[in-house]
C-alpha cells in the first residue's frame, strides 16, 4: 500500500516533469492556458477558480486573448512555455489531442495511461501498461475506466495519464498560428485540469477532439494528388510547405501520388481503390478536381464511388475557383485547416453532351462552361501566364472593348428566368439550406454519426433526361436571336467565385438543382459596358439591366462560328453545339461552415 509520504514526493515528482508545462483549463470556446511557467504557481491560481463537471473553468480570466492574433509566436520552433497567460487556443484551431508518451511517465505509480479493449468490443488484445499499484487501485477515478474511441475508431476502456489527486491531465496539443498570411502548425505540452461530464463521461481527449471536431469526419483518410505542373511548377512545394504539416500535424492518414503525364489524374480516379479513402484532395488548379469527378464518372462502379469519396481541392494551381468558393481562401495552409474542420456537403453537377465524345462518355463539369469572350480570355492570354490571375480580368476587359461578338443558338430549359423569380429562388434556397444545416447540426452531436443531409447516389442518378439525340426539348425557350447573333459574353457556372477578385456568379448555391446563366451582347455601348465590368468582384454586375441573368436547369448552345473557343471548367473543348443538363447533388466535397463563401447577393439584390 502506498503511504502518504511516498505519495508527496512521487507528486514533487511530477510536479519536476510538468514543470515545463503550461497549465490550462476547457473552456467553452478554446483551451484557455493558465500559466506560462510552473505548475506550482497555477495550483495556486486554480483554487481560485471554479470548474463545472466537464472541466469549464467560470473563473476568473478578465483579459482573454486568442490564439489567432498573437503573430510573434510564428518564429519559435516550440511555443512551449511562451503562449502568454489568458491566451484562449480555440477548438477551431486545434489539430489534434494526444495523451504524452508513457516514456514521460515517472516511475511514480502516479500515473496510468491504460488501455485495453472494452469487452463489448471484439478488438483484439492489445499490450497495455499499468503503472498502478494497489494504493491507487482504491482512488475511484483511476478504477473507472472511461469508453472513448481509438484510431480506428473502435470502442476502448481508457485510463488517462494523469496527476493522481488534481485531475490534471498531461497533454500534447498540436494547433494552428498565424504566420504572415499562412497559418502553421505547433505543439505545446499542456497540463489540463478536467472532470468528465457525468453524463458523457469522456476522456479529456476525446472531449478535446469532439469539440474540435465538430459535426465533422475526423481522422479522414486523404489521398493528394498533386500536380507538379500545376501554379506554375509551384503546386509541389506549396503544398509540402503550407498544406502537409497542418495535415500531418492533425493525425489523419494521408497518401500522396504526384500526377506524371496530362490526364493522369483521371486516370487514377479511375483505377482507384475507393475503400482505401474517404478524400481526394488534389493539390493544383481546377483543372485536377474536374479530371478526378471524370475518372469517377468513368467507373463501372460510379455510384459508389461518388458515396464513398469526396472531392476537394488544396489551392495550388492558377486558377482555384474551387477552394475560394468551397474553402473560401486561396491560401493552402488555410484550405488544408478547411479540408479537416469542413463538413462534407453534396453538390450538383452539369453534365455536358457534344458529339465529339458522345461514344465515348459524356463529361461532368462542376464549375463552368464558357464560349466566347469569357473563354478566349482564359485560354488565349496563356503567354501571359506570368502576370497571374490579373491575366484574365485583363483579357476580358481587351475582348469587352473590342466588341467581338460570337453569334450562336441558345435554347434553354429555365428554373428562374426573370431576375426578380432569380432573387426569390436564392433567398428561398438559401434559407432552406440554412434551416436543414442547423437541423443536420443538433441532430449530428459526435463526429462519427452520418450527416442527415446526406444523399445516396443511384445509377438512375447519372442517367441523362435530355440526351442529345433526341434533340431540343418543346419546353425548352430559344433566347431571343438578336442577343445571341451579337453574343459578347455566354457563361454558365455552378460556384460563385471563378478567381480570387471575380464573383461572377453571386447567386450561385450549392445543391439547389439549378446553375446559372449569364450572358452579354455587344450592343451594350462602352459607357455601360465599364461599370458592369467593374463590379465583378462584388457581383453586382448581373443586376444591370444589360446583363442577362438567370438560373436554368438544361441549355443547348450552337456556336456559328468555328474559330473560337468553348470551356468547361477551365478545359478546352471543341467548337460544336454543347448540350448540359444539371445532375444534382451528385458529388461530395467540403464546405466550410456547410456553404459556399458569401457572395452577399442577398444583400445586393
Ligand atoms: N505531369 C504532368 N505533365 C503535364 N501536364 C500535366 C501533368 N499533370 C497534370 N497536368 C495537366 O495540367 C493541367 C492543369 O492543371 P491544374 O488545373 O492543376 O493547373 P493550373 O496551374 O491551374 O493550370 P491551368 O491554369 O493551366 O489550368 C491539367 O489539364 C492536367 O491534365
């Protein structure tokens, strides 16, 4: 039996070891640190605190700063000890919870850090160490074991390291900082006072990892594909630089596959073992993305693949309409905290029809088909790669003012045609995805249950309505000949941002079974053509009268002209009439805060 002497210095013991640690408390919002220094100091400080059962602290703490502003912290190589006291870590920022190696553990009979499986569970035995003696056997918290999850998600008994007597518990926590523009990841050793809940009865990482992962898949296993070529050669170390150590840092496995040839990675979409993933993340443009849903798309077993795997994108291309409109940054180390902290939400599609690959398949695009200004100015401004994404805005403003114009067919199938039933549809949409968000979150508490929100793609889902050989539809509307003969600008899109400065289509929703129209003529005169062009980055150009503006769910466009160009998501496709149908809901991606970045029409319109 151990006698109270041998407890008092086993406890100096590790009050020595803990010496280095911060001391810190759950709060509601963040991990508050309490100390900078020693243990000794915030013992005292704790009695003047009061804790509820799941370890929030009501004290005390008049002056809380957070993590995010504290920019002097991005040079040391370990924060350890230098995170000021009141500094709140917010779970937001938290990667990751571990419990500190059992090598740390003095040989004291102090501590235990044991688990074995839970006899309901059918895992197999696993080595386990138990520093107990019988003295601690009688303290009631170390005897009661708590059920948390394992790596693999498997239901284990836990006892925690922990200092016997003060529920504290000995902690390694990698979070984020900010470093410039960037955020970084660190670790810092924390001693954490806690009680479990009587209710949940969670151990102080699993509660750690609840909170930080909220409503969220956590431990997602990722696969990257990276394109070398992608940002100008820069993709590569982009991503190793600013996205993998946040990766790493969170504990979710992760693989890596470097994309050798021009279409590889569709290639490997399709030849891809889905069980092996719950994350493409492809590190490049939005031309990597497109090529991975069409790999799937390809696959005899496509309806499972789009229920297994979601799509996402680590911005590390030229152009990253993807991660600014999904992740709402296009900053990699920030789309990399995205793709851990987001939930996955499903999107729709556009499926596209020409003759040229009809035998073959047809092709989906998620973000954008285009002929004429739009398309020229992407495509025909590669020899000015060099300037960046100014390169496109500069295009179209040179094309705008040359009034070219590039007369074709239009025959749409609208959801919303006028600009007012436009407005009405979104504010619709909108709430009612705010509202079944909301409900997805009171219903979803722990991070491991399936999102209600969540739809299961059928083979029926990929079947076309309006499949090209059958010709246009009679309920489909022909645009008025005079617009479309004197076309300027045709451009369709599903996501609202297409480059950082260029909300071109603030309407646009995630899965609301429609995409939208926008479309110019170069009758418009120049006086009015300037401001339109100028409000791109608001998105309050689709509200000039000269702007046509609507949300469809099919169209057919019949070019009259060969020698231009048409894109579909940013790829180059051949100039010869071009058929898409919408397929909603269709692909899994993440959505930070469930929804696209606010384009704030809702407030311009
Ligand atoms: N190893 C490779 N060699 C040549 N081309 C490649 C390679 N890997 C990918 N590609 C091609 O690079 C193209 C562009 O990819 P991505 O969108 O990632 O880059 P980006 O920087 O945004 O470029 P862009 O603006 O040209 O689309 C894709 O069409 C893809 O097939």
């Amino acid at each position: 039996m151990e006698n109270s002497s041998n407890t008092s210095s086993a406890q100096n013991l590790l009050l020595t070891l803990n010496a280095s640690y911060s001391k810190a408390i759950l709060t509601d919002e963040g991990i508050l640190i309490q100390s900078e220094h020693n243990i000794c100091h915030s013992i005292t400080e704790q009695s003047d605190s009061k804790e509820d059962t799941a370890g929030r602290s009501e004290s005390s703490t008049s002056l809380i700063s957070c993590i995010a502003c504290l920019d002097d912290l991005e040079n040391e190589t370990s924060i350890e000890n230098l995170i000021p006291m009141n500094t709140l870590i917010p779970y937001g920022r938290i990667l990751n919870a571990r419990y500190l190696n059992e090598s740390k553990v003095p040989p004291n009979k102090f501590c235990a850090d044991i688990r074995q499986p839970s006899s309901s569970s059918n895992i197999s035995s696993r080595s386990s160490t138990k520093l107990m003696e019988e003295g601690q056997e009688t303290n009631k918290e170390l005897r009661t074991p708590f059920l948390s999850e394992n790596e693999n998600g498997e239901q284990i008994e836990s006892f925690q390291l922990k200092n016997f007597d003060r529920n504290e518990y000995s902690i390694e926590l990698s979070f984020v900082i900010p470093s410039g523009d960037d955020i970084v990841a660190k670790k810092i050793n924390l001693s954490i006072s806690y009680i479990p809940s009587m209710t949940t009865n969670k151990s102080v990482v699993e509660e750690i990892m609840l909170r930080s992962y909220k409503n969220v898949n956590r431990n997602r296993s990722i696969l990257v594909i990276i394109n070398p070529h992608g940002g100008k050669g820069k993709a590569k170390l982009l991503f190793e630089k600013k996205a993998k150590p946040i990766l790493i840092a969170s504990n979710c496995s992760l693989e890596i596959i470097h994309t050798k040839y021009s279409r590889h990675a569709l290639d490997i979409a399709k030849d891809l073992d889905i069980t092996k993933y719950d994350v493409i993340a492809c590190a490049s443009g939005d031309g990597i993305p497109y090529e991975v849903i069409n790999g799937l798309y390809q696959r005899p077993d496509r309806a499972d693949a789009f229920n297994k795997l979601t799509i996402t994108q680590v911005p590390c291309g030229s152009g990253n309409a993807m991660s600014i409109s999904c992740h709402w940054t296009d900053n990699p180390s920030h789309a990399a905290l995205c793709l851990l902290k987001s939930v996955e939400r499903r999107i729709d599609l556009m499926c596209c029809s020409q003759v040229s690959y009809m035998d073959d398949c047809p092709r989906l695009s998620f973000l954008s088909q285009t002929f004429g200004v739009i398309a020229e100015s992407d495509i025909n401004t590669e020899f000015i790669r060099w300037m960046g994404p100014i390169r496109f805005n500069l295009g179209v403003a040179y094309n705008v003012f040359q009034g070219k114009k590039y007369p074709c067919d239009i025959f749409v199938r609208y959801a919303s045609k006028s600009k007012q039933e436009l407005k009405d549809h979104y504010l619709k949409h909108k709430r009612r995805a705010e509202l079944e968000s909301e409900r997805s979150n009171e219903r979803v508490p722990n991070s491991r249950c399936k999102d209600p929100l969540e739809y299961t793609v059928t083979e029926g889902d990929f079947e076309l309505k309006y499949p090209l050989r059958d010709g246009i539809p009679d309920d489909w509307e022909r645009l008025n000949p005079e617009i479309t003969e004197n076309l300027n600008i045709f451009y369709t899109g599903k996501m609202p941002y297409i480059s950082a400065d260029t909300n071109f289509f603030p309407a646009a929703l995630p899965s609301d079974g429609t995409f939208d129209l926008i479309i110019t003529d170069v009758r418009t005169p120049i006086t009015k053509i300037t401001p339109i062009l100028l409000s791109l980055d608001k998105g309050s150009h689709v509200l000039h009268p000269e702007v046509i503006h609507s949300k469809i769910t099919a169209y057919k466009m019949i070019p009259k002209i060969s020698d231009s160009i048409i894109s579909v998501d940013g790829e180059r496709f051949p100039v010869e009439p071009l058929q898409v149908e919408i397929m909603p809901k269709l692909c899994k991606t993440l959505l930070r805060n469930g929804c696209y970045v606010d384009s704030k029409f809702d407030k311009i319109c």
